[in-house]
C-alpha cells in the first residue's frame, strides 16, 4: 500500500467485479440502442475505459473537462467547463460517466446543459457515490459503491494531480492535503 494511503475502500479486484455488474446492467438497458458514452475527464478515464470493454452493443467515445476543486479537497460550487463534447448530442442516448459523486453539483450542472442541447435522453454512471455529502439532488442511473465521507484517491481519482494510477481506492491520509 502506497505511504499517504490510510486505508483501501476497494481492492482492484472488488472494482472490476462492480464494473462487470455495472456493464451487464447497461446492456441490458440499453439493448440495440447506441450510447454516447460521456466520460468526464480526467478522474473518471480509469473507469470509463474498463466499463466501456463491458458494454455490449454500439458505444461511441466523447469526453468533457470540467473543474470545481483546483488543487483543493472541497468544491467551490463554480463548475467551469475546460473542455467541451465534440458531438453533436441532439438525439443522442447519453451516458455520462463520472468518477464520483459528492455535493452533486457538478453532475447537475452537466445534465441540465446535455438536456438543454437536446439530447434523447440523458444518464449517469458513477464509480462512486458519497450520499451523506449531497448538496443537489441528482438522480443516479448507475452506481458502483456508496462510500462515507472522506477524500479517496486511486483507480483515476486525484489529490493534486497524484495517485490516479493507484490499481485500488484508498482513503488518503489527512497529513497529506492539511500540511
Ligand atoms: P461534486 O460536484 O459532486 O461535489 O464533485 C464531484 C467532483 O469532485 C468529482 O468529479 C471529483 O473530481 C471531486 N471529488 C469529490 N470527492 C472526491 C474525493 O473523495 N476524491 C477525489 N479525488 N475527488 C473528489
């Protein structure tokens, strides 16, 4: 286990096990429909590479940029978009894949901005999900695991550009991001 590491939330095997579930349960939804799989860069790319290789059926790749969090480990309720879709999403059957969950603000502020562009219909996927932090209501299609309230890393997530490649999610120590 890596040193800034307190704890692992979910081995590498614990989250490719929750991602082939994840990937069964999008086809079968989606079942001769194609998707336009919206990954949000860059915490959620580990996960979205590994659910796409589950979906069956036709996906088409897209990603976004957005930031509300700097260098820090709170939101700043401000959600800039850095990098926009190149598709046209009008018709489209989105599926949003988000690395996780935690005031809502961010992932609010994008289905409304996929909606208002006319897309057919739009959904969410994330890897994880902190329920006890929400600040908006947003609905949750797909949810790989409720986590409790405290700063992950690991499997695509970040502290300060750090520890995204870690095979697992793991709590990271308190020292690291006070000090
Ligand atoms: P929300 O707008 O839901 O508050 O924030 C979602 C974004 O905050 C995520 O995409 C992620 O970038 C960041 N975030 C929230 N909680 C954590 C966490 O525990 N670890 C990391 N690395 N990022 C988080």
């Amino acid at each position: 286990m890596h040193q800034d590491i307190k704890e692992i939330l979910f081995t590498a095997e614990q989250i490719q096990a929750r991602v082939d579930q994840l990937g069964a349960e999008i086809s079968r939804d989606y079942a001769n429909r194609e998707i336009l799989l919206c990954g949000i860069l860059k915490g959620a790319v580990t996960f979205f590479v590994d659910l796409a290789r589950r979906i069956d059926g036709a996906v088409q790749f897209d990603f976004m940029s957005c930031s509300s969090y700097g260098d820090g480990v709170t939101s700043t309720g401000n959600i800039v978009i850095r990098k926009d879709l190149d598709t046209d999403v009008a018709g489209k059957d989105i599926l949003i894949v988000e690395d996780i969950i935690d005031t809502g603000i961010t992932l609010h502020h994008l289905v409304k901005h996929l909606q208002e562009r006319g897309a057919h219909s739009v959904k969410l996927a994330t890897l994880l999900s902190k329920p006890s932090r929400r600040q908006v209501d947003v609905h949750v299609d797909y949810n790989g695991f409720d986590i409790p309230d405290a700063f992950v890393v690991g499997y695509g997530l970040d502290y300060a550009g750090n520890y995204r490649n870690l095979p697992y999610i793991g709590i990271l120590k308190e020292a690291v991001y006070t000090k």
